[in-house]
C-alpha cells in the first residue's frame, strides 16, 4: 500500500478518526449551547425560588402577630419581627446579646443547643402580660429560631382555677366543721330531751292518762326524725368527698333488719300502720358487708315507706332469688310515676317539691341509699304504681364477691 492510500476516503482509520472529531464537536456545540444554558437556567430559578421562599417567610414572621427573631452562633440577634419589637419597645434587638433581651438563656450553652438541634422552652413575664418562648437550634443554619407566645389569658385562667381550687376545698372544710359542730349541738340536747321522755314514760306506764303516753311516743319518735335528718347530711357529705371509710365484716342480715324492724315499729305504730318483718330462710343470713352502710341502705328505704303510706302497711320480706338473697320493703303508699322513679336516687329531689309538698324530708334518703348499696356491690330495683304502692327489692351477693376482697365470699 502506497502513501496515497493512507490519506483515501476509503482508508477505514481515517474514516473513523473523522467521526470521532464530529462526534465530539457536536458533544462539544450541545453542552456550551444547550446543556450549560439549562444548568444555569435552573440554578437561577431555583435560587430565585429560594429567595422568593425567605422571602416570603420573612414576610410572614414580620406580619406575625408573636414575637419572633434569631441569633447565631454567638449569641447575637440577627433578626427580629414587628412584634417582637413591640414587647422590647425600649430595648434595639438588631445586634443585642439574646442573654440580655432573654435573661433565662444564661442559664444554657446556646451554642451546644444550635450543634445538638435542642428545643427549650420558658415562660417569662412582663410586666401584666406573660410570654412562653420557643427556642428551636438549627445545625444546618447555624443559629437558633425564636418563636415568643402571649399566654396571658391562659395564666390569668390558671391562676383563677388555682383560687377556685383553693376556696373550694376551704368551703368543703367549713362545711365538714359546721355539720360535725351542729351535729354535736343539737345531739346533745336531743339526748337530753329523749332520756328524760324515757323517764316520764317509765313514772306513766300505770297512768290513767294515755294521752301522755302518745305526746312522750311522739316527743321520742321526732327527736329520733331529727337523729335521722343529721345522719343524713353527713351521710352525704362522706360520700360526696371521699371520706367514707368502710369496714367489710360478716353481717346477720336478719338481725340487722330485726332491730331496725324494732326501732321503726314506733313510728308505723304513730301512723297507724302495721310494719312486719318476714324471714322465710330457716338457716343464718349471713352476708360479708360494711355494717354501718348496709344498715343505711335498709334505714332509709324503709323509712321512705313509712313516710309515704297513709294507710295499710309496710313489710319486710327476706328471701332467696335463684343465687341472690334479696330484701323486699313492700308499703301500700302513694307510688311513684314512672317519669320520677329515673330520678329517684338524684340527692334533694322528690316528686312533690316547694313549699306547698305533702310530705317533709331532705330528699337524701334514697341517693345515700344507693350510694351505700353500690359500696357494698348490692342493687336496688323499684316496682311501684301510683296510689297503689311501691317495692323495693334489695338484691344482695348478686356477682358473688363482696366489699374489697372478692376471696372472702359470704356462707349463707
């Protein structure tokens, strides 16, 4: 092959060095006119749309109604809104110390808290108003972001419900001293009052006079109303404040009905009513209960009974449902409606009230009853009807365990 041949067309080296030049020339023409026009393109915009972005944000922290401004890493403000100036009127923000416009600080190393990306927070006075500061460290940036809330309103809330809470539990005191002193003054003269009705009973039991009998009956079974009026009101008060103390022991049923059957047959008797006391159990009736507070439950239903029959009787009626032992306080007195017996147990409340009511009574019997019922795991049912009478069944031992030990099961 002859020099001539080198340089042909036709020589395939030299055919492919040619369209590696034009190759690269054209990479070459579309990275200078194409690519590297986009690259920069997009770099402004997307500075452009970093700067719109900051300045937006500043806009939006100027237009903000809080306080906010930064620092850097040295503790020097480098930026502050129109609000945070407002809290600071006296004070140029631009360029001060944040320790000395937010004395609080001194207590951190604020350049850890920037590296470390902490988060503190603190609430500061001034003057009438209060303010809670959220200190926000950024790493990347360098410097800490300073969002400032006005919390007034929520301080004076606070601090008027730590008063509320303050005089409240100084009236439930006041009124735990004054129930326990009028308690105490007016028993006393009650017992004097009952023990000397007790006397004058004995000296007339031979007396001619019956007429005396019934006034000294009646001066004891009143004085006894007016036992039962204060025990209710402090019955109340234990169990609205938590106060009440229950003891869980073996109780006789039924000879915790027959003396309460014995201390009520005076005031049936005042009235005109027969009140009985049925057990159809031939074994014992013992129940694990708090003694004083199952009592209740049976004192006050039955003298609801009493209260409220005019004519015919009242029966107390102990038996067995299935598993339960259940105390039935059937009366032929007034009923209820149906629209009352949904608010039977509410406290204060019958169905006649006003001055005007037939009946006397607080209207805390019956809530004070089922309070106590449900502390010992007893429920009440009510069946009653107008002008014919009511029902009330005490369901007891209904989910086998009693008081606060349910191992300690009670033997019937």
């Amino acid at each position: 092959m002859g020099p001539e041949s080198y340089i042909s067309v036709e020589n395939p080296l030299l055919f492919g060095l040619f369209l590696m030049a034009v190759m690269i020339m054209v990479i070459l023409v579309y990275n200078r006119f194409i690519i590297i026009p986009m690259r920069k393109k997009h770099l402004a915009e997307e500075e452009n749309l970093k700067l719109q972005q900051a300045e937006l944000m500043a806009l939006f922290a100027s237009l903000s109604p809080d306080p906010i401004f930064r620092f850097d890493e040295t503790g020097k403000i480098i930026l502050a809104n129109n609000s945070a100036h407002k809290i600071f009127p006296h004070k140029i923000l631009l360029g001060e110390q944040v320790q000395t416009i937010l004395p609080f600080t001194k207590e951190y190393n604020l350049l850890e808290v920037i590296e470390a990306g902490k988060t503190l927070m603190n609430t500061v006075p001034f003057e009438k108003s209060y303010y809670q500061f959220l200190i926000v460290g950024s790493q990347k940036f360098k410097m800490c972001q300073v969002y400032g809330r006005d919390i007034t309103e929520l301080k004076l809330t606070e601090q008027d419900l730590k008063e509320a809470l303050v005089k409240a539990e100084e009236s439930k005191k006041l009124k735990e001293f004054f129930l326990a002193q009028i308690s105490h003054e007016i028993r006393s003269p009650l017992n004097v009052i009952v023990g000397y009705a007790d006397l004058l009973g004995d000296e007339l039991q031979n007396s001619e006079r019956p007429d005396l009998n019934n006034i000294l009956k009646s001066v004891k079974n009143n004085s006894k109303r007016l036992y039962r009026t204060f025990d209710l009101l402090l019955n109340m008060s234990q169990i609205q404040t938590g106060r009440y103390d229950a003891r869980f022991e073996r109780v006789d049923i039924y000879s915790l009905l027959n003396t309460i059957y014995l201390e009520y047959n005076s005031f049936a008797e005042e009235k005109g009513l027969q009140l009985t006391l049925t057990n159809t159990l031939e074994d014992a009736v013992i129940v694990y209960c708090d003694h004083y507070s199952i009592a209740q439950v049976f004192i006050n239903l039955i003298d609801n009974s009493i209260k409220y029959t005019k004519q015919g009787s009242v029966e107390i009626k102990i038996y067995r449902s299935d598993s339960n032992l259940c105390v039935d306080i059937i009366d032929t007195g007034k009923g209820m409606s149906k629209e009352f017996i949904d608010r039977l147990f509410v406290p204060f409340t019958q169905e006649e009230m006003g001055y005007t009511r037939r009946f006397d009574g607080t209207g805390l019997g019956l809530a004070i009853a089922n309070s106590f019922a449900s502390l010992n795991n007893a429920k009440i049912h009510v069946a009653s009807e107008q002008e014919i009478g009511t029902t009330f069944t005490v369901i007891l031992n209904g989910d086998k365990t009693w008081g606060n030990n349910p191992t300690k099961s009670p033997n019937f």
